[in-house]
C-alpha cells in the first residue's frame, strides 16, 4: 500500500518552486545596455526552481521505491516553544523586549518540565539581566525601547 | 615570508589578551562541547553577535577556539555517557563508550584527548604550509574558475550529512535562492523583498545561521526532555601507556591525513572524517574483533580524524571563501563580518593576521588537551545541566545575539522564522548545513555566473574551454553523479 502523506514534502517543495517561479517572472527587467549579455535579475532564481523541481522528482521517486515511514507528530513541549516564540512576539511588540525574554523562558522551562517554580523564575530573571549588562555595558550595544528599557535609558 | 609567518604566530604567545581570550573559549568550548545538542556550530552561531565588537584577530579566535574545543569535547559525553556532546564524536561512541562500561572510561579519555590533540595540531602544521600555497594556486583564479570551484562546492553538499544527497542538494538550492533575496547587484532590481526595505541588501547570514543552528536545535531538543540519561563512573583521566602508544600511533598518523584531507575539502567536514577514520582504523587494524567492544584504536582513530579536520577545513573557507563545514560557515561570515575577506586578499595583504588566527588554533589545541587530562571529569557533570534550565538560556543568548548583529528587531523574527523552517527541515529529514553553505555561496555562484558571461560575450559554453573550470566541473559531475556510475558499473560486472 502506497503512504499518501510521505508525499507531503515534495508536494511541498514543488509547489513551493513553482511559487517562486510565478513570482520570479514578475519581476521587472533591465535594459539591454545594462545587462549585456549577461543575465535579467529573474533567470538565476528560475534557473534554481528549475533544478529543484528535477531533485524534488528524483526525491518522489526514492519515496516511491522506499516508502519511507510517516513522521510521528511532534510531542506538546515542540509545538508549545512554538507557540511561545509567537507570544515572545506579541510581547515584544507590545510591551518589552525583556519582558518577552522572561515571560517566554519562565513558560519554556516550566513547559519543559522544571517543576521548582522558583528555578524558572530565577533562571527566566537572572538570565537576561546578565545578557542585557554585558550586552549594554562590555559590546554597547541599545536595546529597542519598551517599559523597562525605558526606565533603564531614561 | 616564513620568519613572517613564525613571528606572527608566536605574537599570540606574548599577547596576555589574547591567550586569556583563547582561554576561557576553550572552556566555554568544552562545556558547549559536552552539552548534548549544543555543539561546535551552534556554540559559534550564539557566540559569533558577542564577537562584533572585538578586533578581527580576536573575533575570529574565538570562533576557530569554539571550533576546535568543542569538537574535542563531544567526545568526553561519548565516552561516560554514550551521548555524543557534537555529531562528530558519534564513532566515538561506538568504542568509547564499551570501554568505559569496563572500567576503564579514564583510559578512554586520555586516549580521546592524546588522538584529539595530535590531530589538531598536525591539522594547524598542514594550514599554515598548505593555505599559502592554495592561495598561490588560487590567485590565478578568474570569474569562470570561481563560477566552476562554486559549482564544485555546492555539489560536495551532496555528502555534507546524513540527510542523503538529493535532500542535501535540495537544501543547498534554498540556501542558494536564499541568497538572491534582496536587490539583485548588478542592476538594482529587487527580488522576493514584497515591499520590505529593510531587506534591500540582502538576508544577512547572522540572523539566519542562529536560527538555522541554534533555534531549530531548541526546538529538536524539545523533543528529548524525558530522556533520562545513565552516566558511567570515573576516577581519573589516564594518559595511554606504551603499549597504548604502540598499539594507536600508526591509526592516529592515518586518521591525521584522513581527517585533515577530509577537511579540505569544500562542505565535508568532521563528522564524515570521524566515521571514514574509524572504519578505516578498523580495517586495518590486528584486533578487529576487538572494535565496538572497546577498542583503543576505534577511538584514536575516530578522534585523530575529527579533529585534524577542523585544521583541514579552515583552507578552503580562508583562501577560497567556500566552507568545509556548517562551523566553517561561522566563521567565514565572521570573517566578512571583520572585514577578512577570504582568498588571496587574505593571504597577501594581510598575512600577519591569517598566521596569528593559526597560532590561536595552535594553542588552543595544547589547552583543550590541558583541560581533557585534568578536568574532564569536571566537565562531565556539566552535561548533567537539565535541558529544561538549558535551552531556555539558549532561547535567550539567541534573541539578543540576532539583535545585538544590527540592532534590528527583524533580525530576531528572522531567526526565529528560520528556527522553525530549520526544524521542520530537519524533522522530514533535511540538514540544515547545506542551506547555510548555500547561503554563502549563492552570491558567489550568481556574481561570478554573470562576470563569467559578460566575460565570453554570453557564451557560456566558453566557461569549458577553461582548464581549471573545466576540472572543477568535472570533479563536481563525479561528486553527483560518481556513486550512481560506480554503483551500475558493479551491477553490470555481477
């Protein structure tokens, strides 16, 4: 019996040229004095979609000899540090990059199965403190402002 | 030239900065070394943004320190806890940790850290005679050579994992369309951008290589937080004996040449070193019986070849700007971050810099030795450091170090993206090295394509007539297509 869904990354990846092929053909296109005989800034990319369809082929064909197994879903602490990196995001954006850092790795540590709270929260603390001073102090280097970056600079 | 080279490498003995830099490198290198999943590349992705500020000596240092120690130290888990710390030190395991079981993990130890030491050094003596003298090679170079060496690179991405060729290639073609994201260079007209300026100069690789590396290795990891890990007990580190000595020095002296010719060349890299100087420890070797029971030859020659690669690879990404492996991938962007710019440049204009790097190499291999003898157990219990605690650390050092490249927030969304992308990649069996070296060499590929038609007036067939390109072209032709025609020529013989 053939496994349908082992099909999935070279539907994928075919669909995923032919994309980049449709959007690579609209890109504008030079003069011929500045081009020359060389080549229109579209073709490289085409060029490339081109001989990943070939591979992408050859890549169904090795699936269809070998039939390869499934890949078994991702367990909850995978899709879960996912989900945190979109809420790192959101904090981010919204409130504080260090913010964002403690609250995404209290919840990461406590996702991955630390069960002293109070080791997340010293790791989810001390952690970025230390980054931000070396960061701030040693390389110089400012951080985007947000409600404690702005008490910080002031 | 040579007095040059001499008095530029012993420089780095009288620089107090920075043998205290190579210093507390190879300690992080162990300890990123011995921590399961965190191995040399990724340690270089989170500590390249740390190396911004530094001078280019010291930048790339520290990169080529993490390198060398950390690809030492995956052996140290391999052999009390049969966890390679790095994918190189897996053969490692296939003896090492036997040995261990019996006994005798310190005897093991001294045996890994001798071969690991010997091979990293030889590895240094063969860069700094054989590099000038590629880059002698490589001054003759012209667009249609250096279209042809690309060709040949990114071919070599065939083998660069285990992913298998054709997922290889295919990574290698992302990293290379990668490349081409941003405003095309010789006519200004931008691609895939959809409106984006702050992607006008291009994808900036140290962004990318974080995510690439570092995130996707946190999420993989996550995969792994049950894991319960059995450590195996032990007194001391041992030197090898005689007997030892006289049992390995010949499967060290082989796995040297091994590793280091491995190394060389483009996208191969120590992992592939470590298994080919394995199996060919044991092809050779008196006591075959003995190998995966325990064999002090397995290990010498699994850790002589990892580690005389990590010389070997550094030629070709110092003088040709091509990669040998996902950490050579580092540490040329480190370089062109530093304005290093590989190749003969590098070579004739900037000697003294080049030498005092290889010097850096040099002692940090004699250190890492220093620390494996003495305080390997030490080291050990840090990849007892529970994942939990671990990883969100990295998550950290991830974020702020994409930032801290350009002080830009679209670089942390970059490196997360690709964190993800790098994950999914790997989950359905992609590698993410290939499309890091992709990354590198796109531009390279695509510039010099175009150098090369405006060359022969659009005649691309003329890049043939070259006799380097054309030997490159060939070598990339059997690269991809040499296994396939070994492989028919077998069947038609049986």
């Amino acid at each position: 019996m053939i496994k349908k869904n082992i099909y999935f990354v070279p539907l994928f990846l075919a669909i995923f040229s032919f994309v980049v092929i449709a959007v690579a053909l609209q890109l504008d296109t030079s003069p011929e004095m500045i081009v020359g005989d060389s080549m229109q800034a579209r073709s490289f990319p085409i060029f490339l979609m081109i001989l990943n369809l070939i591979l992408v082929a050859v890549l169904i064909l090795q699936f269809y000899k070998n039939q390869p197994n499934p890949i078994p879903l991702e367990k909850f602490p995978t899709w879960g540090s996912m989900i945190l990196f979109l809420v790192f995001y959101v904090l981010t954006v919204f409130t504080d990059m260090f913010i964002g850092i403690f609250v995404v790795m209290f919840l990461m540590c406590v996702l991955w199965g630390e069960k002293r709270i109070w080791v997340a929260l010293l790791t989810a603390s001390i952690t970025p403190a230390l980054i931000f001073m070396l960061f701030d102090l040693v390389l110089k280097i400012r951080f985007p402002r947000g409600i404690l970056t702005n008490i910080y600079y002031g | 030239m040579f007095e040059q080279a001499i008095g530029a490498m012993a420089s780095v003995v009288v620089d107090p900065y920075l043998l205290g830099l190579i210093f507390v490198t190879t300690v992080l290198g162990v300890i990123i070394g011995v921590l399961p999943g965190l191995g040399a590349t990724t340690g270089a992705a989170l500590l390249l943004p740390f190396t911004l500020t530094m001078d280019p000596v010291h930048a790339i240092a520290v990169l080529a320190t993490i390198y060398v120690s950390a690809t030492f130290a995956g052996s140290i888990t391999a052999i009390l806890i049969n966890a390679p710390g790095t994918s190189a030190a897996a053969a490692t395991t296939f003896d090492g940790y036997p040995l261990a079981q019996k006994g005798e993990a310190g005897r093991a130890l001294g045996i890994a850290v001798i071969s690991s030491t010997v091979g990293g050094i030889f590895s240094v003596l063969i860069l700094c005679f054989a590099a000038p003298l590629l880059a002698r090679v490589a001054y003759e170079f012209r667009s249609p050579e250096y279209f042809a060496l690309t060709v040949f690179g990114l071919s070599m991405l065939a083998s660069i994992s285990a992913g298998g060729a054709v997922k290889n290639l295919i990574g290698g073609i992302f990293g290379v369309w990668l490349s081409t994201i941003g405003a095309e260079r010789v006519t200004g007209i931008e691609r895939f951008m959809f409106g984006n300026y702050e992607l006008y100069e291009g994808l900036h690789f140290v962004p990318i290589f974080i995510g690439l590396f570092a995130i996707s290795e946190l999420l993989v990891q996550s995969k792994t937080v049950d894991k319960i890990i059995k450590t195996v007990a032990m007194k001391a580190v041992k030197l090898p004996t005689k007997e030892d000595y006289k049992k390995i020095w010949k499967t060290i002296l082989r796995s040297c040449g091994i590793g280091t010719f491995i190394g060389v060349l483009p996208a191969e890299g120590a992992t592939v070193a470590s298994m080919i100087g394995y199996s060919e420890a044991r092809r050779w070797s008196k006591n075959k019986k003995e190998f995966g029971k325990g064999s002090i030859e397995g290990i010498a020659g699994a850790e002589a070849a990892n580690n005389a690669a990590t010389g070997g690879a550094m030629v070709p990404t110092m003088v040709l700007g091509i990669p040998g492996s996902g950490t050579t991938a580092i540490i040329l962007v480190g370089l062109m971050v530093h304005g290093l710019r590989p190749g003969v440049y590098l070579f004739t204009e900037q000697v003294e810099k080049v030498y005092q790097i290889f010097g850096s190499m040099f002692i940090a291999n004699v250190m890492f030795m220093l620390m494996g003898l003495y305080a390997a157990k030490i080291f050990a219990r840090v990849s007892l450091v529970p994942t939990a605690i671990l990883w969100p650390i990295v998550f950290a050092l991830s974020v702020i170090g994409a930032y801290a490249f350009q002080g830009q927030l679209l670089d942390v969304w970059l490196a997360l993206i690709f964190g993800v992308i790098g994950f999914f990649a790997r989950r359905f069996g992609f590698s993410v090295a290939p499309i890091a070296v992709g990354l590198i060499l796109g531009e390279m590929v695509e510039t010099n394509l175009q150098h090369s038609l405006k060359m022969f007036d659009g005649a691309w067939w003329m890049i043939l007539t070259q006799p380097l390109a054309l030997m490159f072209l060939i070598f990339a032709f059997l690269g991809l297509c040499g296994p396939m025609i070994f492989s028919w020529i077998t069947k038609q013989k049986k």
